[in-house]
C-alpha cells in the first residue's frame, strides 16, 4: 500500500502541508495508523505543486521521505495552492526507481495510487484500457500505478471529465479484478478527484481549502470518513461523496 495526500486553496508551503503536521507523511511513512496492508511505506516518495503557469511540477526520490537530506530546504521554499504528495509501499511484480514514485502524470493531472491491483500486466488483454491490446511503451513505469495513470490520461484525451475518467478506470479493472484495492488521486490546478475502493480516505474542508488524504494529518475530529466504494469530487469552496458507480459483488 501507500499513503497519499492533496491540499487545494490559498497558497501554503509543502512544509507546512507535507512535513510539519504531527502526523504528516514523514510519519505514515514508517507508523501509519490506518493502514490495512503493509507496514512502511519505504520505497519512494513524490511531491507534486502547480506553479504560476499553471503546469505541474514534479520532485519524485526512489529513497523513504525521511532520508533525503534536500527534501526540508526545498519544502520550505516552495509555495502552491493545488499540491500532491505520496509515500510509497511498492506492490509485487511493479518496478522500483523514481519514475515508479507518484504523482505519475496523468494527462497534465497528478495522479496516484493507494493499493494494489494483481496480474496488472493482463489487464490490456482482458479489458478496453484506451491504450491497445498489450502494455504501452510509453509508461513511466512498469507498475499498476502508471497503468491506471495511463488510463485516466487516455479518457481525458477523449475529452471526459476527470471524476467520469476516474470512476471508468475502477469499473474497468473491477469488473475483472474485484479484490482490486484502488484508491485512486487525480489532482488538478483547481479540483480534487479521490475514489475509496480498499482502504482508508478522509477529508478536511473549512476557509477555502480542502484537504483529501488516506488518514488525518493530526487530530481525527475534523477529518470525514469518505465511505468505501465511493467517490469524492472536491474544490477548495465544496466536497460531493458520491456511490462509484459500480455493480460488483464486492461493491454490493
């Protein structure tokens, strides 16, 4: 597993969103507390921010969050209103190295991947991922992350709204993989778009900023449990939970 975390409204810096709460992602790294599979999230680490030209930057390590020594100096000196960042549990079979760390670029969104999904590699075989019949050259790694980063990024192509493109890749992959764990974070300029499909996601809302993560940064009592098998649409002015789509045994 992983854990993950999105923050849109006024500007702050990725220190103060990322690193300095008490239970930020440098301590889920090591001690998360609602994490259902697997125990340190060690192999990897991706921030990502929206600058003034509205592209997305990227700072992605295939070291733990705790153990590169430029991390806090560029933190704190780096401001942004939409941010992104994720700690990584590499799943089996999925390759290591910093282009395997999230936010994977989905189209121009930033994309990640709390989970696991097996046999990801059959997936092109088994069901339309938009990409062709076998794995794409172009991933930006060999893993089920950047697979279904790919897939939303193809759907967005085609011109579908980011929470439809979103919502698609689930029922794709669920409708043949339905022990599939997919939470999955897609993350514009202005919007936030977050499934619970296998483990935990909350979020904050309050003065124009929002915050969706897999757990609470610090205390639990403003955090909202997003409901398994649902979907959450946010802006930094309103959150929608809405029921994925999707009519599995799992889901039922």
């Amino acid at each position: 597993m992983c854990r993950h975390l999105a923050y849109l409204g006024p500007p702050r810096t990725l220190a103060e969103l990322l690193l300095d709460p008490q239970h930020g992602l440098v301590e889920q790294s090591f001690a998360p507390r609602r994490q259902e599979h697997g125990r340190v999230n060690a192999d990897g680490f991706g921030l990502g921010w929206w600058t003034g030209d509205r592209r997305p930057a990227r700072y992605r390590r295939a070291v733990p969050v705790w153990a590169d020594p430029n991390l806090e100096d560029l933190a704190r000196n780096l401001s942004s209103g939409a941010v992104v960042g994720a700690v990584r549990d590499a799943s089996t079979g999925s390759a290591l190295g910093e282009a395997a760390a999230a936010p994977f670029d989905a189209g121009g969104i930033l994309f990640s991947h709390n989970g696991s999904v097996e046999d990801w590699r059959d997936l092109p075989e088994q069901i339309d991922t938009g990409l062709g019949r076998s794995l794409p050259p172009g991933l930006e790694a060999l893993s089920d992350s950047a697979l279904m980063a790919a897939m939303v990024g193809a759907r967005l192509a085609d011109g579908r709204a980011v929470g439809d493109a979103v919502a698609a890749v689930v029922a794709r992959i669920a409708a043949v993989r339905p022990e599939a764990r997919m939470n999955l974070l897609a993350v514009g300029p202005d919007s936030i778009v977050a499934t619970r499909w296998g483990d935990s996601l909350v979020y904050r809302r309050g003065e124009g900023r929002v915050w969706v993560a897999s757990e609470p940064t610090d205390g639990d009592d403003d955090w909202r449990e997003v409901p398994q098998y649902h979907l959450i649409l946010a802006t930094a002015a309103e959150a929608e939970v809405r029921p994925l789509p999707i009519e599995t045994d799992r889901a039922a």
